[in-house]
C-alpha cells in the first residue's frame, strides 16, 4: 500500500485498478478523519460551553440554511474535486483526490454548527445524508483520478542545440594601390633614395 503510494507520488505508471485502490483509500481517510474532527469539536462544545447543546433551542430557520448549504456544497465540491485532479494530469491525481476529500466533507462542519445550536434532529439528520452522499461520491471521483494517473505522458523532446554560426575570419589587410607614376606608397616610398652613384671621367 505504502509503495504504491510512493509510486503515484512520484508519477510512475501503475495499473488502473491499483491506483483507483490507493486513491479510494487515501479519499476515504481524509474523509473520515476531517469528519471525525468535526464531531469530536463539536461533542466537547456542546460539553463545556453551558447553555449549548440544548434540543429544540435553536432557531428552525437557522437549521434549515445549515442544511441548504450542506446540499449545496455537493456540487461545488464535486466540480473543484475534479477540476483539481484535471489540472496538472497524472501529478495531480493523488493531491485532486485529497482536495475533493477535504472539499466534500465540509459539510461535517455544519453538523457541528447544528450541534452547538440546539438544532432539532431532523436537521441533523439531513447532514449525515449529505456526507453519506458525500463519501459515495468519491467512488467516481477516485476513478477519474485513477485514469489521470495512469495516463502516459511521453516525455518532451530536447530541442535540437542551435548550430553556431562559424566565426568570421578577419579581413587581411587591403594592400595598399599603388601610386601614379609607379612606385607603391608604404614602407618604400618613406625610405630616403638612394644617392645616384657619380660616373667616373
């Protein structure tokens, strides 16, 4: 279990059917333990804060928002799951899968609001059916992570390296032209002639 965690982690391929098996367990434990937090916080609220608690106290209208918004939530959570394991492909399966766990057991959270404010049973009742909702809807969604994890990714091509251009040779210096009358301007022409050698008688 622990390697084939490791293996999606790193981004190696595995076959569907183990992949869809590790995500269902990494969804199903974040599930629960978010969950599990919420009805621990929500026990001890209703234990050491006098005056919480009480069946029946809290306002009806107040229950019912809770309730709206736990329903409400489903489709949000199951469409930003989604879109969280879309995002990067096979990479991001294993963290879209913990995201739509965390997402979709928010509601958990309007059980302890529910709770705290003496809401009737039926109210609370209505959210344990949206987390049992909740919690099946991470079935298919660990199905499509499974198949973005399982997705073959060829690797991307080096580009070829670009050919450098040969450099280009110094030009030699042009020779001087040489000037009327002959004779090149340069070294020689900067020489003093030579006297003329005098005939003998």
């Amino acid at each position: 279990m622990t390697e084939r965690l490791r293996a999606l982690a790193a981004g190696r391929v595995v076959e569907v059917r183990e992949a869809a098996a590790v995500l269902r367990s990494v969804y199903f434990a974040v599930f629960a333990a978010q969950s599990l937090l919420a009805l621990l916080l929500g026990t001890a609220l209703t234990r050491l804060v006098p005056g919480t608690g009480a069946a029946g106290a809290g306002s009806s209208v107040l229950g019912a928002v809770l309730l709206t918004a736990a329903i409400l939530h489903l489709p949000v959570g199951w469409l930003l799951g989604r879109a969280a394991i879309r995002a990067g492909g096979r990479r991001s399966a294993l963290s879209g899968t913990v995201s739509a766990a965390v997402l979709l057991s928010v509601p958990a959270w309007f059980a302890v609001l529910l709770l705290a404010s003496g809401q009737r049973p039926l109210y609370l009742l209505g959210i344990v059916a949206v987390l049992a909702v909740a919690a099946g809807l991470g079935l298919p969604i660990t199905r499509v992570a499974a198949r973005c994890a399982t997705t073959f990714e060829p690797a991307a091509e080096p580009e070829p390296p670009a050919e450098s251009e040969p450099a280009a040779e110094p030009e030699s210096a042009a020779e001087p032209e040489p000037a009327a009358g002959g004779r090149a301007p340069g070294r020689l022409g900067n020489e003093r002639r030579a006297p003329r050698e005098e005939s003998l008688p």
